[in-house]
C-alpha cells in the first residue's frame, strides 16, 4: 500500500467515510455492461448453482441448476449462459474503424465498441476461469454430447478470464476490485471483498456513517454474500431442502409438483442474487459518476483491438486455448503483462495528480515553478547546432534525480528533459533543478511559440516515462531452445478437442 | 536457490580432506576438462559467496577463446559485464574482446583503456573479437548469429524466460552462479505457470537441469571471501546438502582497532565482539515499528561510523601487515529500500564512502565489515518476501572480517509464530533451505554473540515514530 492510501484509509476511519484516491476514473465502463453474478454449490469443484446475468438493471435473466452433481443440467446451464453471452458478444460485431498498422504501410480494422463483462468480485472471475476451462474442450458429437454453444462459450470465457489478469484492461472487471482502485475504506482488504461492505463506506445509507453501514452490510439476510460461494446457513436452511424437494418431485414424476418446487428454488436463489444485483448495478453507476482519465479510451482501444483479433480467430474456427502455455507462450505472456503493468502504472500517474503525488513522495517525480528559462539557447558543441533550451524549476518536493537523468512532463509529451544540475538550497527546504530540454521544439533553430515553459508556469517532472517500449524478440514456438525442452508437444498447443477430452472427469 | 545439491550427500566443512587451494583447483580442472570433451551441451558450476566464479569465468573463457572457439559471454547487469572485461583484459593482454551495448551506453574508465577492448551496440561492428560479452538483455535483441560457446554469469540471478530468449545465440554453454542468492522475481501474478518445467519465473539454472538432467553439476568448495568464523555457519545455513570451507585460517584473518573506544558504550562492545569472534549481534529493545524503523537506522549507522572512527584495521592474507578499513571496505545491508534510504540519512557526510544498500543489489560485492539491518527486525508478521533465505544469506555473506546484526528483540519468538505457510504445488521441487529454518539456523548462531548490555542501554527510550 502506498503511502498515500495508507493516509486515505486512516482519514476513512477519522471521517467514517470512504476516501477518494484518485482524481478521475482509471478504467473504462462500457455503456452497456454485462453484469454476471454467478453462484456455485458448496463442496463441489466449480460448480455452478445458479446466476443472475444481464444488461439492463431491471431485466436480470435467472439461470438455475437444480441438481449441481448432475452433469448433463451443468451443460444446460452453461448452453443458457451461453443464450445470454454469445449474443451480447455478437452485438458489438457491428461498426468497425479503420486503425493503420506497421507504421502506415497496412490497414487494419478492429470494431468501435468491445463487450465489457462485470463479476462482483476477483473470486468472480475466477469462477469464469474455471468454467472456460470445464466447458471449451467439450464435444458436440459422441460420448456426453453438449450444445455447439457450450464449447465456443468456453473459448469466450477463457478469453475473458485471459484478458482479466491483463493490468489496464477493462473486459472482464471484479466489482470490488474496480471500486477499490478508487476509493479506500476505513477497513481490512480482507473486509474490502465483501461488495455490500465495501459499497457500504463508499455510499452509506441515508444518515449512517460508512462504518456503521458496514456493520449493517454484515448481515447475511439482508446482504447475502456477492457469490460464488453461498452463505452457509442459507445452504442448510433453505437450498438443502428445496433441492431434496425438487428432486423428489421429478421422482413422483408430477409435472405440477415438480414445477412447483422448481418455482421455490429459484425464488431461494433469487433472494441470494438479488441484493447482490442492486448493488452491482449501484457500483456502475457510482463509477460512472467519476470524471474518467484522458489515457482511458486508449487503453480500451487496446481491448476492442484484443477482441477484433479473437473474433477472427473464432470465426476461422480457432481451437480452444491449450490447457497449458507453452515454453515460448509462456515467456511472451509474462512479457506482455510486464510491459502492460508498467505502462498503466505511469499512465495512472501521467492521468492523475492525487496517483502521481505518491511519485512525489518517493522522489520519483516534483512539482515546481519554472524560474529562469532560456529558451533560444543553442548547443554548438557537437557537429550540428542544435536548439537545447534550458529551464531552471525551483520545488519544494524532495528531488532525489541526479544530473544526466533523463526526465518527462505529463503535459508535455514527447519532450524530454536531462537534469543539469540539482541545487539544494537547505536554508528555504528548496531545490533548483536545471533542465535542458530536446523534442517538441519544432524544426527550426528557434523553439516552436509554446514548446518551452515560461517562466511562472507550474510543472511535474518524472523519471517516468509513457514512451513506447518495443516488445521483446522472442523465438518462435518451433524453434524453442534446448535448455527449454525443445519444441512445443501437442498439448501446448491450440488442437481440436479429443474423444478423451470430451470424457475428461469434470463432474 | 537450486534443487540441484537435494541428492547429495550431506558434506559441510569436515569433508575435506585436501588443502583449500588443491580442492578448489580440482574442481576447475574437472570443469575445464568438461569443457573441453565436448560431450555436454551445458555445464553447470555452483559457487557458494566468494569461491571464486569470475575467477572461473575468466580462467574458462580465456581458455576457450586460445583454442579458437568463438565465445559468447552473458552477464546479468553492465556492472558485471565492465567486472569481467576488465579482469578478462588484464588476464589476457593480447585477447580481442568486444562489448555489446546499448546505444547510449558510454564506456567507463575501467574498460576504456584497453585497447584490445571494442564497444559497439551491433555484433557486426565487434567482428574481429574473440570474445563478446554483454547483458542478457542486450543479447536478447540480436536477432541472429550462432557461437559454438556461451558462458553464462550470475545464471541463478537469469530469469529462465531470458535464457529462452537467449539460448538460440549458442551451441553449448558453461552456466556459473550462486544457487545461495536471491530467485528472480516478477511484477505481476505467474501462478498459472507454477509447475510447468519451463515456468519463466525460475532461475535460469533450474529451467535448464529440469529439461536436461543429465547435464554435470560441479561445485567450487572454498570460500576464499567468507573467514573461517563465517564459513561453517553460512554453509550450514544456506547451503545444507553441498557445504563449502573457508580458504583461509583463522589466524590469516584478523580485525583490531587503533583507537581504544570510549563512551561508545553497546556500539564498541558489539564491535570488539565482532573483531574478536566475527559474528555480533546489535539486538534494540522488542518493539513493532514501521519499516524504517528511526532507531535501528541509526544503530546501523553508528555501527558503521563507528568502525571508521576507532581506525579499524584488517589483516588478511592480501595484506599481512594489517591494511586500515576504510569507507569503501564498509557496507550497510538492508531489505527496503526506504531503510535504505533512512541509514543514508543518519549517516550524513560523516559517512561518505560507505555503500548502503539493499540485499538485491549487494549481491557479488564484497566488504571487510558489513552492517545487517535483519529483515524481520521490529516485524509483525514475517512473509515470504522477508523470510527469503536468499536474501538473508546474500546479507550476512559480503564480509571478509566481521558481520554485526541488528535486530529488535523477539525475532526468534516472530519466526515460531509464523512457520512457513507457503502452499507446496505439484511438480515444483521442493526448495532448499528453506528460508524459516535458515533464519533459525543463522539467528541461533548469532545470538550466542550477543552483548548481553547492550538491550537494556542501547539507546534512548523510544518514542512515537
């Protein structure tokens, strides 16, 4: 935690009240989310009782699974979720954009809006995960035949749960985890994955203090758990019996009887789901209200671009992922999620003052007045003549760069900045930095109106850099090396799912 | 750490029957003769703290460029790559050594004066080297080009993902390092690699003998940095199965002071015990403080202070006579960086020279005296970051002459409460030491050099941080 929040949390208990730790919205929310609360039975690996799922606040879609250990209603469920999925992802395979690729030589399209899919919390999407994986090596044909829709579900899931794990994506998003990014509650990370607790310090009830609301979100009747797990009292008082009344129901072979029982054990589930539904659809709206960061359609951008790519897969009939990655795939995935979780970190700070003043304090970065600046300097030293305009900023930050770091301004893109000299003046606690500054300036030997800072202007500095990383070289899969295994085998790799597969022991 | 030394034999320092010198030359002639057959593709050397791996390393790659096979050589950081050219270049005179380095990478002084030695940021530009040397992750970007030999350095500190990317720049490979030290680590979440042979998170070491097990794995015996007081206790901490022995006696090594301390009270006790036995422990009163905790950051720097002041000086067999420990001799290791960053402070201008810095980047240096600020001093809790057996052992392993600990009291009590609680996955081998028994083990050790005064006086009481 950072030192920042570390203070915002303590002010949340001061105030009893949720502190915000950004200044704008970090991440992308779509204008037709799919909300996805999914409930699993106790005691079984995964599997799935029950989920509420839509994208409309007041038209949840209930899909239950009234005998979990059977495995032909577990395929049901997921062929209904899949009614539900499949077309809501088809809905965006409408307008596309043209984006220009390998630096203006190709053309490539990718469409304008991308699926975004809301759990309430990480355990959410880790069910999402296990899904995908028990439902896209399923088979159509021979032994425990299941819909055509369940296995393309399963490649859907696995791609969602993929991207999830991806730092700046906005796809497949945990409720809590989206809030928590924003805002820091008066209690325990642990107390922070209830949703009904932690949207209870956020949002509290008219007249209650947030700590005072949580103790009231504690209460399992009225805010059963967000899933997938249920409350374990539920499961003994009401899902046990209502389950065994079912199931004698279906044995007596009464069809009123049995739709009878049916109808109490959606209304037993339903009343587990429900509150969780409010409050998903509480959390979009609170999220929405915030004013969101200038680099966030860029990283969506990334995501519709992720999508486009994978419905082309898809339609070209793609093999499910393989169960494992490979050694090269593996290398490649780590690297891409390096890099991502790096540039969303300075793109969180470049976006946000309140995120970048945690910089601050660690001296990565200081916000001061420019005090002298010359900005017709030239640079004769070397062969060329060259426009070096200097600036002094004087700040009251601790500035721990040295000379020859290179630095950068958030509002000043693609300009950079080398420490000259660093001048602690210990009688005022303040420091002069001199920098010299190169790009941006224009073509010519005088500086471009507006390329150098005046003096009077207020600037940070960083040794963070948005720049662009070129991603690593990296052998192909045939090609990997001995010290790796050699080449990949077939089960690294994307095939098509055998007869063994399909009897894979998932029940 | 490696699971390579799980089948051995319990050794430790007793197995030795040979002369220091004679084992440790042994051994690097076993490797030569590896080498030299041909009949590995890799060859695999642990070397405990300070047993002489670039030694090794300059010895191997001399000997494989003279016989014509040219070489690769893949450091880990640029420090170390200006380390071994430079002892490379002194070792063989008349030997063309080529440095791949990034653009903007400007030759230090070390290696500038060379005139055997080339810089440029492509291999075609280096063609009449010999030998090439640079970064793994320089060599990660040339696309092309195949060398019959690779000699790969710090390989327990290489990230098995940056060997991949490496591995298709060479036929065969010596990998050299110290299982003992720091795992690599990642940013973000690897489990779902957690199992796999190829898992990009191990060390390099441990990607290559799971997919190549028959591949021969030489240790060097000797600690020739380590003094006979530290040997044993590192190697029966932190290298259990394999052991190793100081190459020096007891006798060769010695610390003393010239100026007698007066009114240093605890600071000078802990440091006569040091001189005399090596080991001290600075223990302050018990107490949860934040992680820069203000009077432990200025134990360690008086400690430090302390050591230039009463005019240490080390005997050793490098220099007999006794030479005067100065600021450069001395470092202060720490887990964090803010705690790095707090015993700068306290030490000021006073102490100017004296390297302060964390476990990761002390790893490879080597100091006469070295200042340990333990990792679960004033702790709550004791996680798997601060329980990391290799961040311990590269701590309490830069010295030749004296180690002092400091600590808050109740660490032995803090490690009983939070046994090791990491979840054992399948078909991950199990990894040696394990860091609470080597805490232990270490923490035992220490204790008994503990000055029984210095709790109760050490300082003033303490107040709100």
């Amino acid at each position: 935690m950072s030192t920042l929040t570390a203070l915002a949390r303590a002010e949340a208990v001061a105030v009893g009240q949720a502190q915000r730790i950004t200044t704008v919205r970090h991440l992308h929310v779509a204008d037709r989310p799919l909300v996805f609360i999914p409930l699993s039975m106790a005691g079984e690996a995964n599997a799935p009782l029950a989920a509420l799922v839509g994208t409309v606040p007041d038209d949840p879609r209930l899909l239950v699974v009234p005998q979990p250990r059977n495995r032909d209603q577990r395929f049901g469920f997921a062929a209904e979720l899949a009614e539900v999925l499949l077309p809501y992802l088809d809905s965006f395979r409408g307008v596309t954009e043209a984006v220009a690729a390998n630096r203006g030589k190709e053309v490539r399209y990718r469409y304008v809006d991308a699926p975004q899919v809301l759990v309430p919390n990480s355990a959410g999407i880790g069910f999402v995960r296990m899904f995908g994986r028990s439902t896209r090596f399923r088979r159509t044909d021979g032994d425990y035949p299941v819909q055509p829709s369940v296995p393309l579900l399963g490649q859907w899931l696995t791609f969602l749960a993929d991207r999830a794990e991806h730092p700046g994506s906005g796809m497949l998003l945990a409720m809590t985890e989206a809030l928590g990014l924003h805002w820091a509650t008066g209690q325990s990370a642990l107390e922070d994955a209830h949703l009904a607790a932690l949207l209870a310090w956020i949002d509290p009830a008219d007249g209650l203090s947030g700590a005072d609301a949580a103790v009231v979100a504690e209460d399992p009747l009225r805010w059963p758990p967000a899933g997938p797990a249920t409350d374990p009292t539920f499961d003994n008082e009401m899902l046990a019996p209502a389950m065994a009344a079912y199931q004698e129901a279906v044995g007596s072979g009464d069809e009123v009887r049995r739709s009878r029982a049916r109808g109490v054990l959606e209304e037993a589930v339903r009343s587990q789901l429900g509150p969780t539904w409010e409050l998903m659809w509480r959390g979009v709206s609170l999220l929405r209200e915030l004013p969101v960061g200038s680099r966030v359609p860029g990283r969506w951008a990334e995501d519709r671009d992720v999508f486009s790519t994978f419905t082309l897969y898809v339609d070209g009939g793609g093999y499910p992922q393989p169960r494992r990655d490979g050694a090269v795939n593996a290398a490649q995935r780590l690297h891409r999620l390096e890099r991502a979780l790096q540039s969303y970190a300075v793109q969180r700070a470049y976006d946000d003052p309140l995120v970048m003043a945690d910089h601050r304090l660690t001296g990565e970065a200081f916000v001061g007045e420019v005090t002298l600046a010359d900005a017709h300097r030239i640079d004769d030293s070397g062969k060329r003549r060259v426009l070096r305009p200097r600036i002094q900023v004087t700040t009251g930050d601790v500035v721990l760069v040295t000379a020859g770091a290179v630095l950068h301004s958030p509002s000043r893109p693609g300009q950079k900045a080398r420490v000259v000299f660093v001048t602690p003046d210990p009688a005022s606690g303040r420091t002069d930095v001199v920098l010299e500054l190169s790009g941006g300036l224009g073509r010519s030997l005088s500086p471009a109106p507006g390329s150098v800072p005046e003096v009077g202007d207020r600037l940070c500095y960083t040794t963070l850099s948005d720049s662009f990383m070129p991603p690593g070289e990296f052998p192909s899969r045939e090609e990997t090396p001995w010290t790796h295994g050699g080449p990949p085998k077939a089960y690294e790799e994307p095939v098509e799912p055998s007869v063994d597969d399909a009897r894979e022991e998932w029940s | 750490m490696s699971s390579s030394g799980l089948l051995m034999p319990r050794g430790g320092a007793g197995r030795l029957v040979l002369p220091p010198g004679e084992a440790a030359r042994r051994v690097i002639g076993e490797v030569l003769a590896d080498l030299h057959s041909g009949d590995h593709r890799g060859v695999v050397v642990d070397s405990p703290p300070g047993a002489g791996k670039s030694t090794l390393v300059v010895r191997a790659a001399g000997e494989l460029a003279e016989a014509g096979e040219p070489l690769i050589v893949i450091a880990q950081t640029n420090e170390q790559v200006d380390d071994l050219i430079d002892r490379l270049a002194q070792a063989k005179p008349e030997l063309p050594i080529g440095r791949l380095s990034a653009n903007d990478y400007t030759a230090t002084d070390r290696i500038k004066n060379y005139s055997t030695v080339r810089v440029a940021a492509k291999v075609a530009d280096l063609g009449g080297s010999s030998v090439i040397i640079g970064t793994a992750a320089k060599w990660a970007l040339v696309p092309e080009g195949r060398w019959p030999w690779a000699i790969v350095d710090e390989a327990y500190q290489m990230r098995s993902d940056a060997l991949l990317r490496v591995a298709g720049r060479f036929d065969r490979a010596l990998f050299v390092g110290d299982p003992g030290q720091l795992d690599p680590f990642s940013t973000v979440e690897t489990e779902r690699w957690t199992g796999l042979t190829w898992d990009p998170m191990q060390s390099a070491v441990a990607a290559l003998l799971r997919h190549n097990p028959e591949l021969p794995v030489h240790r060097l015996p000797v600690s020739w940095r380590l003094p006979a007081s530290a040997a044993p206790v590192v190697a029966e901490a932190f290298y259990p199965f394999t052991g190793f022995s100081a190459g020096t006696t007891a006798a060769q090594r010695s610390l003393s002071f010239t100026a007698a301390g007066f009114g240093g009270g605890a600071v000078d006790e802990a440091l006569e015990m040091a001189a005399a036995t090596g080991w001290a422990l600075y223990e302050l009163p018990a107490r949860h403080t934040l992680r820069t905790d203000g009077e432990a950051a200025a134990a360690c720097a008086r400690l430090a202070l302390r050591v230039l002041e009463r005019g240490a000086v080390a005997v050793s067999e490098r220099s007999p006579g006794g030479a005067p420990v100065t600021a450069d001799r001395i470092a202060v290791g720490a887990a964090h960086r803010d705690q790095v960053a707090a015993i700068r402070a306290q030490l000021g201008a006073a102490g100017d020279g004296i390297t302060v810095d964390t476990a990761n980047r002390l790893q490879g240096r080597e100091y006469d005296v070295v200042i340990v600020l333990h990792p679960l001093s004033g702790r709550r809790d004791a996680t798997a970051f601060h329980l990391e057996a290799g961040r311990l052992c590269v701590l309490v392993s830069r010295h030749r002459h004296a180690c002092v600990v400091v600590a808050r009291a109740g660490i032995s009590e803090l490690l009983d409460a939070h046994p090791s609680t990491e979840p054992v996955h399948l078909n991950v081998p199990v990894r040696f030491p394990d860091g609470w028994e080597a805490n232990q083990a270490l923490l035992g050790h220490v204790a008994r050099h503990r000055d029984m005064n210095s709790t109760a006086v050490s300082l003033p009481s303490p107040g709100i941080q």
